[in-house]
C-alpha cells in the first residue's frame, strides 16, 4: 500500500485579517457566500496576496485539484493499493476515500473544498471527505509506515522506474509531496529526499510520476 501525502498544501480559506478587503467581500458576494467561507485563490486574489506573509506561494487550490485528480484516477487507486491525504499550511490534514470521484471541473471542486471546511465531512453518511486539525508528523505517526520519502529537488537523484521499485520493497511507504508552486516545506519532516528528474517539476507531474512506477513496479 502507497501512502501519498500531498504536503502542506495552500489550500486555505481566506484569512481573518483578509475578509473586510474589497476584493474579497465583492468575490464573496458574488458567489452568495461570506468572506470567511470562501477559498483564498490567486487566479481572483492576486493584488490582495500581495499584503500577505508568503504571499507569493498562496492560494492554489488548483495545485491540489491536478494532484488528486491524476492520483485517484489512476490504476493503483482503482486496486485499492494507494491512499491519498492533503496535508495544508494550517495543519489540516484531508482524508480521502479511494471510492471518491472529485469534480472534473475545477470552480466545482473549489465549492467542494469549501463545503468541506464548513461541514467537517462530506457526505456525512459516507464521509468521503473529511478534515481534522493535524500535523503532518501526526499524520505519519498515525500511518505507521516502513519508509517516508521526501520528494524534493536536491534530493538523491533517480529515475522514476528506480524510485517504483524502491518503493516495492517496502509494506507500507509514504510519500510526500509538496502541494505548494515553488519554496521549501514548512513543515519539520525527517525522511529520504529524492528527486527523479534534474529539473524542477510540477507538483501534480511528480504525483503522476510516482504513482505510475509504483503501479508497474508492483503489478506489472
């Protein structure tokens, strides 16, 4: 079982000192919500990130969306060999059932993830979807595993088909990835750093990466 933790994600609801700006009380209002229950975006809250600590790195829900979509999609979720969470900058952490199908359509998961800060889980009866305050190392604490690999650009370099079968020979490996455009982790997280291309790459591009090596290295 692959354990994938999409780690210290910006997604966020907008921030207190944030929700009496003028931008974001017009976007709220136009989406029939309250400032404070909305998602802090960049595509919609670029001049106001500008006044924000880390700024440049927040609001991207998107960055989230691409990771789960290419992770849940793929032939190791639908084995059931793979387990996915999302970690964020406010130390949440999301826990995602392999059966969930997210919106394809990107506002709608943004309504989605919303929903879910506000209720706690989604649907209550199932709970596909649920968040809890949680660090990540209570994160990995409660996941137990036998190896955590740091994906991470000045990492030990491998090539993905060598980083599959690594991952092979372990139970219960977890792999983190930073659900964040560019910077370091905020996090305090021990672990073998790896890196499987000699150039920087898209948060969801690495995902797939991993998730796809992982799968032939253990079923093909």
């Amino acid at each position: 079982m692959l354990h994938l933790i999409i780690a210290d994600s910006e997604l966020e609801l907008v921030p207190k000192n944030l929700r009496n700006h003028p931008i974001i009380i017009n976007y709220a209002k136009k989406r029939n919500k309250r400032p404070e229950e909305v998602l802090l975006d960049s595509t919609y809250h670029h001049s106001v990130l500008k006044s924000l600590k880390d700024g440049e790195r927040r609001g991207r829900p998107d960055i989230v969306h691409l990771c789960l979509m290419n992770a849940l999609e793929s032939i190791l979720n639908k084995e059931g060999k793979l387990r996915v969470y999302v970690h964020t900058r406010n130390n949440e952490v999301i826990y995602i059932k392999p059966e969930t199908r997210l919106p394809r359509n990107y506002n709608r998961f943004v309504g989605l993830m919303e929903s879910l800060f506000k209720n706690k889980i989604i649907p209550k009866d199932l709970a596909l979807l649920r968040i809890e305050k949680k660090t990540l190392s209570e994160l990995i604490q409660e996941i137990a595993p036998d190896g955590v690999f740091i994906m991470h650009e000045k990492g030990k370099f491998m090539s993905p088909k060598e980083f599959g079968k690594k991952l092979t020979k372990y139970t219960s490996p977890v792999v983190i990835i930073g659900g964040f455009p560019h910077g370091v982790f905020l996090s305090d997280i021990k672990g073998e750093k790896v890196s499987i291309y000699r150039e920087p790459l898209m948060a969801w591009t690495v995902v797939n990466e991993v998730v796809v090596s992982y799968e032939i290295s253990l079923l093909c």
